[in-house]
C-alpha cells in the first residue's frame, strides 16, 4: 500500500524540513513529554476513567472510553495493518535516504505510521467533551494540537499521518457519542443499581 502515499511524500518532506530548523534543547524535552502522556492513549483512559468515577460525568466518561477503544481498534488493529506505511525512517526509497535523517529523540515506535494513534485518541477525547462542553472540548482540542505537533517534531510520524489521525479521531468520536446517546438510557438504570450495591457491601464489609 506504501504507493498510496507517494503523493504526499514532497509535502512531508517540507515539513519535516521545517521542523529540523526549529528543533532545539528547549522544545525537545518538551516535545517529548508530551508524546510521551499520549502512549497508548494512557492519559485520555485516565481521564475517561476520572469522569467514569463520578456521577455527575459518567455519561460523558462512557462515551469518552467508548471513544478511545474505537480509536484503538480501528487504529492499531484494522486500518495501521491493511495501509501498513512505514514510519519515516523506515522508508525505503533511496531518494528519501538521501535527503531525511531521523534525529533518534525517541525510541522507534515498531508498529506502521498512518494514522497517529496519539492524534487520533486526543482529538476523539476532545471531540466527545466538545460535544458537551465547547470549552472544555476546545481546550482538550488544543492540547491534541500539541500531541500531533509533537508527533511530527519527534518525526515518528509524518505530518499527514497526524492531520488524518485527527480526523478519525473525530469520526470515532461521533460514532461513540452516537451509540452512548442511543444506549445509555437503556444501561443506566442497571448499571447505578449495580454501583450503589457495590458501595454498600464496601460500606458494611460484606465480600464483594
């Protein structure tokens, strides 16, 4: 599938151009960190989980977590295995060797490059919380602007993998909003009763 891509290669290329003359020793550890809160989309589980964990935000904890493990299969399971782009700095045309070095910020992530996994679970997390709060949903947006920046600063990721990964995380995101929406009312009943159960028999002792 790597001929599908072609086309973008010369825009790719121009950023990361862009990117190697503003690397410096402020912005790498900074890059990095951020990058870094975004594996696995561990920080947005977490946060899905925090909102999961109080009443007032549990709707909105089960469309983020929706969201996210949509993001994952989608991403890692279904379309990074059937695009299968290789990350820049395995790409294998002699062209591309000639004129891109990989800095080596990071460790080399060992799964394909489109689309950013990182980007993707940001921008579904944000757009789930958009939908329920604009500002909320805004500033969570643009901390997902930063993971994607980072992503292409590291150069573990090319610029087009980023702007893609956003959209789908997007796309997932609607798609969870819309399912929670539709069967949520149905759960909930069940699953309150089932919560208070649990916090009595915490309260009193009992083995759960």
């Amino acid at each position: 599938m790597q001929p599908l891509f072609d086309p973008l290669l010369p825009f790719d290329l121009a950023v990361f151009s862009w990117i190697q003359n503003i690397q410096n020793a402020v912005l790498t550890p900074i890059m990095t960190v951020i990058s870094l809160l975004g594996t696995k989309g561990a920080i947005f589980f977490l946060f899905g989980f925090v909102l999961l964990c109080t009443r007032k935000w549990r709707k909105l904890g089960v469309a983020v977590l929706g969201a996210l493990a949509i993001t994952t299969v989608c991403n890692s399971v279904i379309v990074k295995e059937l695009l299968a782009r290789p990350r820049p700095f395995d790409l294998g045309y002699d062209w591309w060797q000639a004129v891109y070095r990989y800095p080596d910020f990071v460790s080399r992530p060992d799964s394909f490059s489109f689309p950013s996994g990182h980007t993707a679970a940001a921008f579904a997390a944000a757009t789930v919380v958009f939908c329920q709060s604009r500002k909320g949903g805004l500033a969570l947006g643009l901390f997902g602007c930063l993971m994607g920046f980072s992503r292409v600063y590291l150069e573990v990721h090319y610029c087009t993998d980023v702007l893609f990964g956003a959209l789908f995380g997007v796309v997932y995101a609607l798609i969870a909003v819309a399912v929670v929406k539709r069967f949520y009312p149905v759960v909930y009943p069940a699953v309150e009763e089932k919560i208070r159960r649990l916090l009595r028999r915490e309260r009193t002792g009992e083995n759960v």
